[in-house]
C-alpha cells in the first residue's frame, strides 16, 4: 500500500456496506422521529440532532470507512483509533442525541409504553446497570485484544463487521442510559452518582490504553509482521503508537461526557426549585390567616389560641413551611 501520509489520511476513503446499511438506518429513523415530534408540535433540539448526526454518526462513518479502515490491516494503530471511536466516541455523540427520549415521544402510545417496558425490563436493567456495563465495556476491549478475536477478525471479513458493533453496543450500553432524560437506571442512580460513575468509568477507559502501548507481546503480531510495509514505523512502536492514541482519546471523550453530566444536573435542580416555586407561591396566595370579629380578651375563654392567628408556615412542620421561615427570616 502507498505510504501513509497526512494527505492520504484524509482523502483515502472505502465503502463498508454493512456499516453504511446501519448509518443509514439508524439517521433515517431519528429523522422520521424528529419529524414526527415536530408534527405533533413540540420542540426537539436541532442541538441534539447534530450531536447524533455528527459527532455519532460521523463517528461511526470515520471508523470504518476513512483512512482508517485503509490501513488497519498494515498498522496497528488505525485499527485502535477505529476501536476506541466505535466504542467510546460514536456511543457518546448517539446518547447526546437522546434517541430513546426521541422514541417515546414519537411513538403511539401502546407502542412507547411497550417500549418503556422494555427499557426497564431484567434483561437490560442488568445489562445497562452501570457496574455491569463498564464491566462489559472493559471486557470487550481486553478480550479484543488480548485474544485470538483480533487477529482472526482481520482475516475474516465478517468477523471484523461483527466486531464493529460489539464494540458499539458494549459503549452504549453504559453511555445512551446515563444521558438519556429517560428512567432506564435504578432510582439511586442520581445525578451526582451517575457523575461518580462517569468518573470512574473514565478511569477504567484508560486501562486498555495503558496495557495495550506497555504489552511486551505483539497484539496480532504474526499478521503485523507479516503486513509490514516497508515505509511503517517498527511493529512494536506501532503497536506502542496505538496505544497512546487509545489512552488519549479516551481521556479526552472523559471530560465532556463529566461536563454533560454536571450540566444534566444543574438543569435538574433548576426545574426542582422553579418547580417549588411555583408550588410555594400557590401555597402562600391560598394562606388568608383567620382574624376574631372582634378584639378578643386574652383572659376570656372565647379568646383564639394565638397558633390559630398566626400564618400557616409558622406552625407548620413541613419543608415548605420552613422554606418559607428561612425566606423571612432572610429579609
């Protein structure tokens, strides 16, 4: 093969059918959701179908038709930009797009409710509990590459497919339930948990990374070896080179995916005050405190207990009552 340049890295492209088949499938899908949310007259954010379109799809493109899918059958490291972009990038950029949010709200209602039901279903509530899938995620990546899954995959045409989407559906398993607006997680999965999580889970992401690039054996050494151009850098530091690239780019997808959590959060707990707003103040304007008729004498029996003249919020135990305290106690 020609020597790769950065020229040909970004010109040199390949149709991959099966990939293609799905990228189209999954858009046309999201855009006949998107039309019909708009048609029933509610809004869906153009900045989240660019997100799917782009930064998923586009991922999902990128991996397995650019220069990437040329030349991962000679060098090493294509073949791990293309694994950690399947399995990392293209779940991040689909998940910000809310395509189960997206369903529901498109769908009949027998048919949203069917699939909400699914959603929550034993099978995917163990497979998307958030242990599990960083578990399935790491697992995946380790078993890619430190079996003979890899180096059989590059051999076998539809092997090399198949594991296009086991890396794609390891990643969204974890990433589409964390930042859908959908109940798909257990109920203390809150926000600073799934912040937590996402933490760890970035952590964990960069041990593939870290073992790949220190690994004393070649990871399908006998095919590299073989494959070697003459123009390539040393098996080896190819096989170093990958792995850096994998630790790097999984770093970096990290710190968004936190910001979208932490911004997922803020946004919440804006809706939860407004929301008690808006009950406080209807709360407040049914509150008419009860007065006498007439000047009561404290020293008669007729007199009101003083807990009877007194607004609600200052004899009530409640956290709405002591909200209230606090907001006149501060003026």
């Amino acid at each position: 093969m020609a020597e790769l340049t950065v020229g040909r890295l970004l010109t040199s492209w390949q149709p991959d059918v099966p990939a293609l088949l799905l990228v189209m499938v999954l858009g046309g899908l999201y855009g006949w959701g998107v039309l019909r949310v708009r048609a029933k007259g509610e809004p869906w954010s153009p900045v989240r179908t660019a997100a799917f379109t782009a930064l998923g799809l586009g991922a999902l493109v990128v991996a397995t038709m650019s220069a990437l899918a040329v030349y991962d059958h000679v060098l090493f490291w294509p073949a791990a930009v293309q694994n950690i972009l399947l399995d990392l990038v293209a779940p991040l950029g689909l998940a910000l797009g809310d395509p189960l949010r997206l369903a529901v709200r498109a769908l009949p209602e027998p048919a949203a409710a069917r699939l909400r039901r699914t959603m929550t279903g034993r099978v995917l509530r163990l497979l998307t509990f958030p242990l599990v899938s960083t578990a399935l995620v790491l697992t995946t990546e380790l078993t890619v590459y430190f079996t003979p899954y890899f180096g059989t995959a590059l051999r076998v045409g539809w092997l090399h497919e198949l594991m296009y989407l086991h890396l794609l559906a390891a990643g969204c398993l974890f990433v589409v339930p964390v930042l859908t607006r959908e109940e798909t997680l257990p109920a203390w999965c809150t926000h600073p948990v799934r912040a937590g999580l996402v933490f760890l889970d970035g952590v964990i992401d960069a041990i593939p990374g870290v073992v790949v690039m220190t690994h004393g054996t070649l990871i399908a050494g006998a095919w590299y070896l073989h494959h070697h151009p003459s123009w390539s850098p040393d098996v080896r530091q190819d096989q170093q080179l990958g792995g850096g690239a994998m630790l790097s780019i999984a770093e970096l997808v990290a710190l968004p995916f936190l910001l979208m959590i932490l911004f997922q959060w803020a946004r919440a707990e804006r809706v939860q005050t407004a929301a008690l707003d808006r009950h406080l103040d209807r709360q407040q304007a049914a509150a008419v405190p009860a007065a006498p008729a007439a000047p009561a004498d404290p020293t008669t029996p007729s007199a009101l207990p003083a807990e009877q003249v007194r607004p609600w919020w200052e004899t009530e135990n409640n956290e709405v009552a002591a909200r209230i305290r606090r907001q006149h106690g501060e003026r």
